[in-house]
C-alpha cells in the first residue's frame, strides 16, 4: 500500500528543473498537434531552434473560424491565401504578439505530408511549405511528400498499414518520421537505442494552467534519458494528434512514435503535453490543439491559453 501511494504522488508531481543545453528547445507534432507545434516556432522564434511538421496546415490558417480549419484548411488548400496570412502573422509581430520573423531564417524546418492523406491533404500541407520558405533559410527547411502514407505518424517498426486511416493514427510506412525529424532539427545523431520504460515518467499539468476549461488534461507526461539525471540535455516538446490523448489510446503515442529510442541515446528530454476531449466549454470532443479558437482569439500568440500552459512547463524544466 505505501508503495501505490508513493507512486500516485509521483505521478501528479509537477516537473523537476533539469539542465537543459541553451538554445535546444524544438517542437514537433502531427495533426493539430502539428498546427500547435507550427504555433509554437512562430510565436516563439527568438527560442524555438527547429520544429518537426507533420500532416499540417500553414500558420493562422483558420483565422479564428472552426468553419475555415474545417474546410480549406484541411482538404481545400487552393483556398488558402498564403500572402494574406503572412500579413496577419506580420500584423501580430509588430504588435508583440509573436516573435520577430526574422528569426525564423535559422530554424530548422521539417515538414511531413503522406500522398494518400484525406484528412489533412497535400494541397493543405504544400501551403505550409510555402508559408514558411518566405522566412527559412534554404538551406534550414526540408520537405517529405512522397510517403504512401494515409493521416499518421509515420515509422517504420509500429502501427497499422501505411494507407490505414483510424486510431492510433500511427502507421508502420517503413519510414521513421522521429529520426528524420531530429536528424534535421539537431543534426548529427547517435544510433537510435533501447528505451527504459523506467523513464516515463506523469506529471501535474496543472500548475502551469491547465485546467478543463482551456482542454488540457491534469496529468502530461515526460521522457527522461537514463543520463538526463547527471548531464545537460536537450529539450523536445511533442504534441499529439486529434484522437491521440491519454484518454483515447492510453500509453500508445508517447511510447510509440520512435522518439524515445533516438531520446534515450542523444539526451533529449522528450516532453508531452496532453489535452483532453471536452464536449463543451470548450467544445473539443476528439481531443485536438487549439488551432482554431476554441479557448480564445489569441490561440496562435504568445498569450494563447495552451501557448502560455507549454511555454510555463518548458520554462519550469529550465529551458528558456
């Protein structure tokens, strides 16, 4: 009995300062958590070194109507006005609400769409390729599109068929997405290992503000390497899919994607935010990122409810 306590505390304990490398932060995701990692490299330029895009639409490309990130978002990519939302984004720098996007021109930029993708579909994702080489250096921004992929995370040991489309929306493509993606954002990388399940550890989610009201479940998890508890290590922050919280799939995307394995030997600490489906206020009923406006105007900014919740765990791990 005393050792179940002992663990239920452990679980809901916020997270512990670690020595983060300076300058390491990179953010990741696919599907809307895509569209909140492509948030979180623009608003926060000036800190974010890289992001890893997957199955994602352009940057404010829902202008606050469900109605947009339902549509053109989505499966109408000639709808998209990619000069239009570059303005807005200008509009929002100048104000203070995101970043310089001058910064923008030494990220490290990996963007993912599967040929086959219906949810998200490659018209959508070839706008955010365009949206971002206005800012990126060339040589910084790399594309994959030639995946036979349906909407997924990509591997190539884990997950359903390449042209599957449902839960967990993790695909075995023969392709490993983390690799690639780290690969890109860091650069010379260690052979991926072995993780230690050991390493996973829950924490409170709450005391950086999360709370129902804003879709953020009370329990997020971490992926701390063996050596991360003696040495400076790097920071990854991850967001999850629709359909791919806690709640949905249990363990499945954070012990499957393939990023813990490239973690484990690289000293990368890998965080994972969760959110929580909600059928109303907020009405978010399969669990996505606010890309769109559900929590508020300032989603995409600096001050966003979910931007400020992840901004407040990196901080609290000692990365910015």
């Amino acid at each position: 009995m005393a050792a179940l306590l002992v663990t239920l505390v452990l679980a809901v304990s916020p997270l512990p300062k670690m020595n983060i490398t300076a300058n390491s932060v990179s953010v990741s995701g696919v599907s809307s958590g895509g569209a909140m990692a492509v948030q979180m490299t623009v608003a926060f330029s000036s800190k974010v070194v890289g992001g890893g895009l997957i199955a994602t639409p352009p940057y404010y490309c829902a202008m606050d109507s469900e109605n947009t990130a339902l549509t053109a978002c989505m499966s109408a990519g000639m709808l998209i006005n990619v000069p239009e939302l570059q303005n807005k984004a200008a509009s929002m720098a100048s104000e203070g609400l995101i970043d310089a996007l001058s910064n923008l021109n030494s990220s490290r930029i990996y963007i993912e769409t599967g040929k086959y993708d219906t949810v998200v579909e490659q018209t959508v994702v070839n706008k955010t390729v365009q949206w971002y080489k206005q800012y990126v250096a060339p040589e910084n921004q790399k594309e994959t599109a030639y995946l036979p992929a349906e909407h997924c995370w990509p591997t190539d040991s884990y997950g359903k068929p390449c042209i599957y489309l449902g839960e967990p929306y993790i695909n075995n493509c023969g392709f490993d997405a983390a690799g690639t993606l780290l690969q890109h954002i860091y650069g010379g990388l260690k052979p991926r290992g072995t993780t230690n399940s050991g390493n996973i550890v829950m924490f409170d989610q709450t005391p950086y503000g999360a709370d129902a009201q804003i879709s953020m479940n009370k329990e997020g998890v971490m992926y701390v390497p063996s050596a991360c508890h003696t040495e400076q290590c790097r920071l990854h922050v991850v967001f999850h899919g629709c359909k791919q919280t806690i709640k949905d799939i249990g363990a499945t995307f954070y012990t499957n994607t393939g990023l813990n394995e490239w973690a484990e030997t690289n000293n990368i600490i890998v965080l994972y935010p969760q959110i929580t489906p909600s059928e109303l206020r907020p009405q978010n009923p399969e669990g996505c990122w606010d890309w769109w406006g559900y929590t508020n105007k300032h989603y995409a900014d600096k001050t966003g409810p979910q931007m400020v919740v992840v901004q407040k765990m990196i901080e609290a791990l000692g990365g910015w």
